[in-house]
C-alpha cells in the first residue's frame, strides 16, 4: 500500500495533510486528510479518527470544525477520511439525491448490486487506513478514538460498538442513532444491505449498544434547535439503549445549536479534549 501526498499546510505549529491512493476495499482512488501535531516530529502519538456526514468529503471538517488547535495542544493526530468511494465508474443515487451513493457510503460493507462492488467503507474505515497511516506516518495505532458528525456520527458510533478493542474512546456531534428507525437510515441500508432488517442491527448504534459485552467512554453532543432532531437523529433511542444495558453514554442536550459547524467548532475541543483523556 502506498499513498501521495496532494497538500499540506502548516496549522498551529503542525502540519495538516492530504493524501491520495487507491483503495483495495472500495476499488478506486481515495483522498483524505490527516493534521500531525507538533508533536510527531518527536514521535508516534495517538490518533483520532474523524467521520464526516451526507454529501461531506475529507475536506469538510479540516476547514471548518477549527480542530488544529486543540489537536496541536493535545498533541493527537486527527485522520479524516471520505464519506463514500468516488469515480466515474462508482454508481450513485438514481435521482442524484443527497441522502445516498456518493457522498452518503453510511460506513457499511454493502450487499446489494449495484453497490457491493465499491461501497465498502466500513471495512476501509476500520482495517485499510489504519494501516495505511500506522505505515506511513508517526502514529501509535494502540491509542485510537473515533468520532464523527449526522451519519459520521452513526459510523463512529457503531464501529467502536463493534470494534472496542482498536478504539480506547469514542464521540458523536448529532448522530444518526438509529437507522433502523428514521428515513435516512432506511433508505441507505435498504438499498446497501437489502430488505432483512436484521441485518441492519449490525450498524444500528442502539441496537449495538443494547447487546454490547464491552464498553468504551461515550460522549454524544446533540443540538436542541436541529432541524433533523425529531425525524431522522432520536437521540432518546441512543438513551434509552444505555439506560437498558447500563452504558456509559454521556448524552449532552445543548440548548439553541443546530446541525451545522457551527455547532461542531462550538465543541470541538471539549471532544478532543474527551478523548485525551482516555488515550
């Protein structure tokens, strides 16, 4: 595996990168984001995985959340990846619409035709890239958070459910808590994974959470005034799982924030911050 660097910035005293390469699991080429903090000229330090929402890129949040600083005061490295494989050849929603294909890959290893073939990001998200980086750059893969934002948020959530022994913590902004039960979800993971809904559970953050065995450190942060809270988010089915399975959900309720990055830069360091905690 190897990989091109196609920019790089120097951001409060470290650096902030972007790279390309072809992906084995999605079967195009890839671009994503990556700020080292000052911190990893001296060595590996620990990591944190960003996962961005519909119709987002790698872009996103590296200009808009302000995490670099507070990266570059933890000393914690961030890696932003896509939110879908791209190409010409990667099929998209029929009717063009936001909420699925391009720009909506929902962090699952699809099953459907025409699907099946590229839209694999769960498994780039958890086995390819951390290898790939771990390669490449100063990063100590034994001390691994994820967090993410609206269907980023669904994707970090429900792989560190399934994953608690590569990640030590992890953290959502809005997420999308149950896509078996809102119209986002059911339309991506009918689409992805077919009509069986019980194949769904296995990327439902509530149902995970109800039948979890392990437990990590959660924080979740959910605007009160969003736009998407009572239709597509339901934070209260997230709840009502911890409260079932006695896990540690930290659910913060913030009053007057929406969906946006504004909300995102609000917290972003009481997030980070989080993390450092447990890495």
């Amino acid at each position: 595996m190897s990989m091109e660097k196609i920019g790089e910035n120097k951001s409060f005293g470290g650096r902030q990168l972007r790279f390309s390469h072809h992906s084995e699991a999605l079967r195009c080429e890839m671009n994503f984001s990556v700020y080292l903090p000052p911190a990893a000229e001296q060595g590996e330090v620990p990591v944190l995985y960003w996962l961005s929402g519909l119709t987002c890129t790698d872009e996103n949040f590296v200009h808009k959340a302000g995490a670099q600083r507070y990266a570059a005061e933890a000393g914690i490295a961030i890696v932003a990846p896509d939110t879908s494989p791209r190409g010409d050849d990667v099929p998209d929603d029929d009717a063009g619409a936001y909420d699925f294909g391009l720009g909506a890959g929902f962090y699952v290893n699809a099953t459907q035709s025409p699907y099946s073939t590229h839209y694999h990001m769960y498994d780039y998200v958890v086995e390819e890239l951390p290898q790939l980086v771990a390669a490449g750059l100063p990063l100590d893969k034994g001390r691994a958070g994820i967090f993410g934002h609206s269907m980023g948020g669904h994707g970090a959530l429900s792989i560190a459910l399934k994953n608690p022994g590569r990640y030590r913590c992890a953290s959502a902004f809005a997420p999308i808590s149950s896509p078996l039960n809102c119209p986002w979800g059911e339309k991506a993971l009918s689409l992805y994974l077919g009509d069986n809904r019980d194949a769904w559970q296995a990327y439902d953050s509530a149902a995970l959470m109800r039948a979890a065995t392990t437990q990590l450190p959660m924080l979740v942060d959910q605007g009160d005034a969003d736009d998407f809270l009572q239709e597509q988010l339901k934070p209260e089915l997230l709840q009502a799982a911890a409260d079932s399975s006695d896990y540690p959900l930290t659910l913060r309720m913030q009053q007057g924030y929406d969906h946006s990055y504004f909300f995102i830069a609000t917290f972003i360091g009481e997030h980070i911050a989080f993390h450092c905690e447990h890495l």
